[in-house]
C-alpha cells in the first residue's frame, strides 16, 4: 500500500500509542486534548502500560479505535480441553521439528539467546533433542549480559560449542540477511503470566494499599493465596485490580503527567480486561488465569511481532514478521497453556517459582539448583540491545513506528497521513464495555 | 585555582553512603608522600577507595601511602590541619622496599600504633614562600577534591548502571567470553565506550588543576548526554556539592531524559 491511499478504512494489523518523550509526546498531548473519553481512554492506557499495544488473537471482546485484523500467524488456535500434552513434551516436539527441518532443508537457526529461562528452553530443548551434526546448523546470538544471568549454564553448555553472534550489533535485519531463521523466546511470558500480574502479587500492598480501606486491604491478604485457584475467581480482587490499574500522577520519562487525570481509569481498564477474558475462547477463572490471559491474547501479538518491528531496520516487513520464529507459537505450548493455570506449574506464590515447569526442564540437563530456585524473570530484551545502532533509511525510528497495515506497510507516528487517521478514529472511539463512559 | 572547603567529611554528601558510625567515625585514612615527608589528605571513607585515589594521584605524586588509623590514634586530624603532620615510621615496607623506592603506585597499610607525628614546620623545601611548598599545596588541594569526587562518580555508578559488562568480562569471566561480543563499560549507551565514570577517573587522573578537571567532566558530559546518562549526571552534581562548581547552566537547564540526545534512543520496546 502506497502510504497516500491510507483512508480512514485502512485496516491495520499491529499498532502502537507510544510516548517517545520528544516529538510524538506532542502528537499524543494534542490529539488527547482533542478527542472525547474512548480516545483519551486509548491514550491514558499508554499512559499507564507504555507502551498500549493490545489486540485480540480470538474472538474475546476488544475493541480498538481503528479497523483491525488479527494478523494471521498470531491468531489462536482452537482450544482443546482434553489436552493432556507437558511442557516437556512440547518444548521436545518443537526441537525435533526443527532437527527435521535443519535435515530436510538444512535451514540455519540464530537462536536469540539472553540466559533467561524462556530462552534457555530453547538452547535446552536443542541440547537434549539434536545430534551433534545438526547442532551445527544452530548459531547463539547473544551478549555479555546473558553471559552473566547464567554463567554456569554458558561455560557447560554454549561457550566453545556454538557459532556466538553478538547482539548488541546485530539486529533480526542483519541475521536475516545472513540467511538464518532468528528463533525469538520473546514470546515465552506469553504462556506462563505476566509481570504485571507478578508485581501484583509481590508488591500489592506497597503500590495500592494506601488506596484502599483496612476491610479491602484484609481482604486481598486473605485471599491472596488463592491466586492459582481455579475455584476463586479473578473478581474477588475487583477492588485490588482497580486501584491497580489506575495511573500514577507523577511522570516517568517518557510518559508525561496528565494534567487532568482520569479518576475512572483503573475501573474502565478493569472492565475492559474482566470482559475480554469473560469472552475468552479457554478458561480464565483465577487471579494467575486473568493476568496470564492478559498476555497469552492481548500482548502476544506484541510479544511476537516487535523484534521484526523495533529490532529491524531494513528487512521487508511481511517477509520478516513471518519469518522470525516464535518459539512458544507452536501449537503444543500453546494448547498446553491454556490447560495448565490453576497446577502450580506455571507459579507457586511468587516471583522465585515463577515458570516453574520450565525450571524443572533445564534442570534436567544442568542440574543447577541455583538457577532452579532463585532465577527471576528479567527483561532481558532492552538490556541485551542497549548498544545497537538505530539506522532509518527505511522505516522511521522505532519510537515512531505506529503500526503495520494489512498489506504489511509500515505507519509512521510522524507522518501527517497517518497522524489524521490517528486522530479520526480515536475521535470516533467510544466506551462500550464499561458503565464509565465519560 | 579554585580552593574546595572540605574539612569534615563527615557531613559531607558522599558520606550518606558510607557506614560513619552514625556521624561518629573519626577520619581514619591518611594519605601521605614520603617525598615532603607530609601527609596531605584524609578521608573517614572506605580503604578500597581511598586507594584508588592514591592510585590517581600516582600521575603526580609518587609512592603515595595510604595509612589507615589504628584505634589506639588520639590525634585530631582532619583536611584543615593534615599538612602539618607527618608519620613516625619512615621505613614502612611496601612490597621488597622502603616506601621511597618502592615504586610510582601507592601502598596500603593499616597501622598498629599510633603513628601520626605533628609538626611545627614544614621540612626545609618545602617551608611557605618556596615554590616546592606552592605545588605541594595546590596538590593537597587537589587530592581532596580527587577523593570527593571518584567517590561520588563510583556512588553514581553503583546506582544507575545496570549493566557493568566489562567489568564481569574482566573480573569474573576472563577467558570466557567470545572476542567479538561487546563489552560496555555501563548502560548508559554514550558516545565513549568507557562510560561516565572510568571517563570521570581519566579526567582526573590526567587534569592539572581542580578548574581543569571540573571542565573536562562538563565537557563530557555534554558529549555523553542521553537518557541514560541523565541521572548519572544529575546525581554527580547533587552528591559532590561543590559550590564552586555547581553543574553547568546548559546542562542543569535540562529537567528531564527527554531534553536529552535521543537520536540514538529507541524507545522503550517491551
């Protein structure tokens, strides 16, 4: 699509409000003193979540401003609820996949490597499922960083054993043109939780108490143990999840303070979330439930989409999105997810068991009790890509990269095309999942 | 050149971050230069840090000692009187030799008497009027102004960076590492590859005067300004409070990340 056909019934696959807290600050504050409640409540959500990149992968309620349409390679499959497959079991499966691929097309991976568990699994699952030949046809793109997140790991299994492709130079662009398929773990939140819901559960009292009444705030201790029982539902902490999904009133670069802040926020956020997952296509009774399918639906599509998106300066889009490999897409994680919320396998109480199944499969190989009992989820991604260089010859800078048509065209925040269209649907946008309307 | 008031350190911001006894820590490192035979600087901080001071002071002074008051010490010393005193034992063995004609970088010893000797004068060549006691005070000056200052720029680092890849290269992972993976010094993804505070040492370590490595750190920080280099910066000028050299108006002009150089931030991408 030539960016000058846009109309106001362009469909879009990915979008992305993002304060970059310089030129697009300006676009977002304008066009937020301009439109009426949805649009401003479009604009809060990167406010409070930045930056607000949300769609649905089924037919849960979640409406956007803008046309959309699921873009395909994300879109959900079938749940089946007589699914009895392990994680183990998928995370084999998926590497004798590609054992059979590196065989039958000697087709080269760069596994995007950051020390992480989810990522871990992956280098793990190729270890224990690949002879050593095909082992050959698997690079590790990574950096020091990851090195440090699990140096035993690295000295036993990666160092001296693998092709080793720095990361802080080379972005999904550069390993594309190389000729391998990038292997992204990027998506592995997506099946267990989300941090959102581990600062949560960690950190409640600290970020809300003060919000809420000595009877709401027993409440939520009392019940908090409950959080992966399948038994007590996600709205038991209705009140909790309000406050929390209320904004702050300070700034945090890049996201400026709203001078007049919404007070209904946190409740129209929450009702939006509470109907999407009451819609879902699977399960999602409890607290871990309501939180895991925040990200298993609304920001997978992110999860999945953005190293071709933000780590990709160059390489033709549709051919990029489509080629880089999310390892928990396939379809086995992705069935196993939606049946194993409420059994401990996902998370016990807190951050420290966190992914627990998937300790439990590196395990197997390392025998490394420190990793298995004290890692903890970080985000490794910026932290791995803090040196590379932003190159925009071709598509804009990252922070300006609103989102992606159907036909794969990228949209620039900054161009006025695309700021109209920007500002015609958010204008249009109302609230309909909410009694908060105004 | 610029004269910094620092007399007790014990107030001073940078003490905040130190374990002082709750105020009451006496000063307790010494610094002196067996060649005017005075001790020129004392700080009631941490050894490890008081040596690398000595270790930048190297460029100018040699065989600097680093000497660590003993409990059994009763001398009021402190940055306004520490020139007129010097230490009992000349013969303090650094390494196989006499401190003398040990070597250019600093020793360190912990004393077990008391050793610090007060003195009416100073040694001949260096008496007040002579060219030899001008430089020797200018670098007395000079070295407390070096203390106050690596340790504010380590106190900022340990804060803000969240990534000191070369140093886990170097100290943990020597070896380890394939040759073509990036080190950066910090997280601060500025122009110099050696980040804000090994930039801040080499200043100091190569600057002649106060004046000269206040400009040169203000000078880099300009080349070196991003997001992430912001607080770094900010937190340099609040906990060295030096009111000589507070930070520079075009830069204290900037209230946030965003009056920054973005051109090479990215955005957050999570």
């Amino acid at each position: 699509m030539n960016i000058n056909t846009m109309n106001a019934d362009t469909k879009i696959y990915y979008s992305s409000v993002n304060w970059d807290g310089a030129e697009a600050n300006t676009f977002w504050t304008e066009t937020y003193n301009e439109v009426g409640p949805g649009g401003k409540f479009v604009i809060d959500l990167a406010r409070r979540i930045n930056p607000n990149r949300f769609s649905t992968r089924d037919s849960s309620e979640w409406t956007l401003p803008w046309p959309d349409e699921i873009l395909p390679k994300y879109k959900l499959i079938q749940y089946d609820s007589t699914y009895t497959g392990t994680f183990s079991e998928a995370s084999d499966s998926q590497a004798m996949d590609y054992a059979r691929r590196i065989d039958e097309n000697n087709e080269k991976f760069a596994i995007m490597y950051s020390g992480g568990i989810d990522s871990t699994i992956i280098t793990t699952a190729l270890i224990k499922n690949l002879t050593k030949e095909q082992l050959k046809n698997v690079a590790i793109c990574t950096s020091v960083q990851a090195v440090v997140e699990n140096p035993n790991y690295w000295r036993k299994f990666i160092f001296g054993k693998f092709k080793i492709i720095d990361s802080m130079i080379n972005k999904y662009d550069m390993l594309l043109e190389q000729g391998y398929t990038p292997v992204t773990a990027d998506d592995g939140d997506c099946i267990h939780g989300t941090v959102l819901g581990l600062n949560f559960y960690h950190a409640w009292e600290q970020k809300i108490g003060h919000k809420l009444t000595a009877e709401q705030r027993t409440h939520v201790r009392n019940n908090l143990h409950k959080l992966s029982d399948k038994d007590t539902h996600f709205s038991v902490f209705e009140d909790a999840l309000v406050a929390y999904f209320q904004y702050g009133d300070t700034s945090l670069f890049p996201i400026p303070t709203n001078p007049n802040p919404d007070p209904m926020f946190g409740r129209k956020l929450y009702d939006k979330y509470a109907l999407n997952a009451k819609t879902a296509s699977c399960p999602v009774i409890s607290l871990h439930d309501f939180f895991w399918w925040l990200i298993f639906n609304v920001k997978m599509i992110n999860c999945g989409v953005r190293g071709a998106m933000y780590y990709n300066d160059r390489y033709d889009m549709e051919k990029a999105i489509n080629k880089i490999e999310n390892w928990y897409l396939w379809p086995a994680y992705q069935q196993w997810s939606m049946n194993n919320n409420n059994n401990g396998q996902k998370i016990g109480f807190g951050a420290g068991t966190y992914k627990k199944v998937a300790r439990d499969y590196i395990y197997e190989l390392d025998n490394n009790v420190w990793y298995r009992d004290f890692k903890l989820k970080l985000e490794s991604m910026g932290q791995n890509s803090v040196r590379q260089t932003v190159i925009t010859d071709v598509y804009p800078k990252p922070s300006h990269r609103f989102g992606i048509t159907t036909d794969y065209t990228m949209l620039d925040i900054m161009d006025p095309m695309v700021q109209y269209y920007v500002r015609h649907h958010l204008s249009n946008f109302k609230i309909t999942w909410s009694e908060e309307t105004t | 050149m610029s004269t910094v008031a620092w007399g007790n350190n014990i107030n001073e911001k940078i003490s905040f971050f130190h374990m002082n006894a709750r105020g009451r820590r006496v000063n307790g490192n010494i610094f002196y230069s067996p060649g005017v035979d005075r001790c020129f600087a004392v700080d009631t901080f941490d050894p490890y840090t008081a040596f690398e001071c000595a270790k930048i002071l190297s460029s100018k002074m040699p065989a600097i000692a680093v000497l660590v008051i003993g409990k059994d010490e009763k001398v009021d010393v402190h940055n306004g009187n520490i020139t007129n005193f010097t230490v009992n034992d000349k013969q303090i063995i650094g390494g196989s030799a006499g401190l003398l004609f040990s070597r250019q970088t600093p020793v360190f010893r912990k004393m077990k008497d008391p050793f610090l000797v007060p003195c009416l004068q100073m040694p001949k060549d260096y008496v007040p009027g002579t060219q030899g006691y001008d430089t020797f005070i200018e670098f007395s000056e000079y070295a407390k102004f070096v203390i106050r200052t690596w340790h504010t720029a380590k106190i900022f680092e340990m804060v803000h960076n969240f990534l000191p890849m070369e140093e886990f290269v170097n100290d943990f992972l020597s070896g380890e590492v394939d040759t073509s993976m990036s080190t950066p010094a910090d997280s601060s993804n500025t122009v110099s590859s050696l980040g804000p505070k090994n930039e801040i040492r080499r200043i100091l370590y190569n600057a002649d005067t106060v004046d000269d490595a206040m400009n040169k750190i203000a000078d880099m920080w300009r080349e070196n300004n991003t997001p992430h280099s912001y607080p770094m910066r900010k937190m340099f000028y609040t906990i060295l409070n030096n009111p000589d050299y507070p930070e520079p108006a075009d830069l204290a002009k900037q209230t946030s990340q965003a009056d920054t150089d973005l051109s090479g931030y990215s955005g957050y991408l999570l």
